[in-house]
C-alpha cells in the first residue's frame, strides 16, 4: 500500500466519482531508467512524453469509462493493496493528465475542451518557439566512437610534453593568425575569435577555464590598445557619423529590443 501521508486526500471527492479512460490514439512503452522499470507515455498529437510508475500507469490500464475512479481504486486495494497508488497520487496524476488532455471522461463538454486545451497549446508553443532563437535545434551525430578511436592519442597527448606542444602550438597559431589577418586587412580579433570556435568543436580538445577578470584586466586591454594606436584620427573623423549611431543609437535599439523581449516572454 502507498504510504499512509499519500493514502488519503482531501480532494478526493473531485476525481472520485469521474469514470475516465485514457485516449486510444496515445503511444505506450517501457523504459528502464536507472535500473527501475517506468512506462513512457507519448502524445504524438502535441509531441510531448510522460513517464509513469509501474503502478500508476497499472491503475489506469484498468480504468475503461464504465467504472468509476474510486471504484477501480478500491478493485485494486482489495486485489493488491501493495501496488495500487494512494488517493493523493491518484488526485495528483489524474490532474496532470487532465490538464494534458490525455484522459477522456464520459462528460459531452469534455471533447471541445480537450480540443480547445490542444489549440491553445499549439498556439502558446508556437509563439514561445518564435521568439526564442535557442528553440533552434542542429542535428549533431554521436562522438563516441571517434572518441573511442582517439583514446590512444589522446592519452600520449595529454601530459607535461603534451601541454608544452599545446602551449607553443597556441603561440604559432596565434601568431600566424594575427600576421595574416594584418595583411588581408581582417580583424584579428575578430579571425581568433573564429579560428577559436572552430578548434573547440574538435573532439579531444582539452577543456580550459579561464577567470573572467584575467580576460577583463589582462587580455581586453591590449587588444584595445593595440587597435588605438593603429587607428588613424583622420579616418575617425571622416566616419564620425557612423561611428556615432553604431556606438550609441545601435547599443540604444539594443537595450530596447532586449528589453521589449523579455517583457513579453516573462509574465
């Protein structure tokens, strides 16, 4: 039996006398996690999965539209009082799956809420999915092989003698980089910046950390410095309009933008 907190409910006099079913069209299969056994619950309509325990989702196989909540419920205490879920569980599960329309009763009204509930949800997905660039999903393909392959490399890499060919690896490339970038007319900052980004997604690269104040003391002052002293003052003067609306009207619309965002995604 479920524990003795989660054996009553004072709400349960709301689910009780439902006779409820679960929908036909709804896909069903076990899944072990973390050497427990669940039932994975999936909703092609609204994409969207849940997981139940054994005995949750036994109580509501045996729920058919014909018998009541607490009829079933009381079926399985007298069968298997050790299994069958308590009244608080059973209050709270038939909640989630109501609110998820997942549960059909013999109510007429309940078809057209159901329905409603689906394309409101479609529509509040729909919205959040289009003004939240992180909802872009990339396919990406399993490294574990590869990084299985490269095991043996990795491991004669990652050492004393590896860290200083990572080191002098880093100054050469650094060093190239900014070279060519001063002769094509390119950013250098800007082309480290890429080449970094495309290093880091090459597997087996070792992770480093750096603290936020060495970059902001250490590093963006040089850079800046160094851009400085190679900026002609004639050529901000010829730009001067430019550079004015860039630094302050697109930092401005910046704000605003962000702003007007997150007012509208955050209640």
């Amino acid at each position: 039996m479920a524990e003795a907190e989660n054996l009553f409910s004072e709400s349960w006099h709301l689910v009780a006398p439902l006779r409820l079913v679960l929908r036909p069209d709804l896909e069903v299969r076990r899944q072990i996690f973390r050497g427990q056994p669940w039932w994975v619950v999936r909703d092609a309509m609204n994409h969207q999965f849940f997981r139940l325990r054994p005995a949750a989702y036994h109580f509501l196989g045996r729920l058919d539209g014909r018998r009541t909540v607490e009829e079933v419920w009381k079926d399985g205490v007298a069968r298997e009082p050790e299994d069958t879920p308590g009244q608080q569980e059973i209050v709270q599960l038939v909640a989630q799956l109501a609110d998820a329309s997942l549960i059909q009763s013999e109510r007429a009204g309940d078809s057209l809420r159901q329905f409603t509930q689906r394309q409101r949800r479609r529509s509040q997905q729909f919205r959040m999915q289009a003004l939240n660039f992180l909802f872009l999903r990339l396919p990406l393909f399993d490294p574990d092989p590869l990084l299985t392959r490269l095991a043996p490399l990795g491991r004669a890499v990652l050492n004393r003698v590896g860290a200083v060919i990572w080191v002098v690896a880093f100054v050469v490339v650094t060093v190239a980089i900014t070279g060519f970038s001063g002769r094509v007319g390119w950013s250098a900052p800007i082309a480290l910046i890429l080449v970094g980004t495309g290093v880091s997604f090459i597997p087996g690269v070792p992770h480093i950390g750096v603290d936020p104040e060495l970059v902001l003391y250490g590093v963006i002052p040089p850079l800046l410095f160094a851009a400085a002293i190679r900026t002609s003052l004639w050529d901000v003067r010829a730009r001067n309009d430019s550079i004015l609306a860039l630094s302050g009207g697109l930092v401005s619309f910046t704000v605003v933008a962000v702003g007007v965002v997150a007012w509208a995604l955050m209640p």
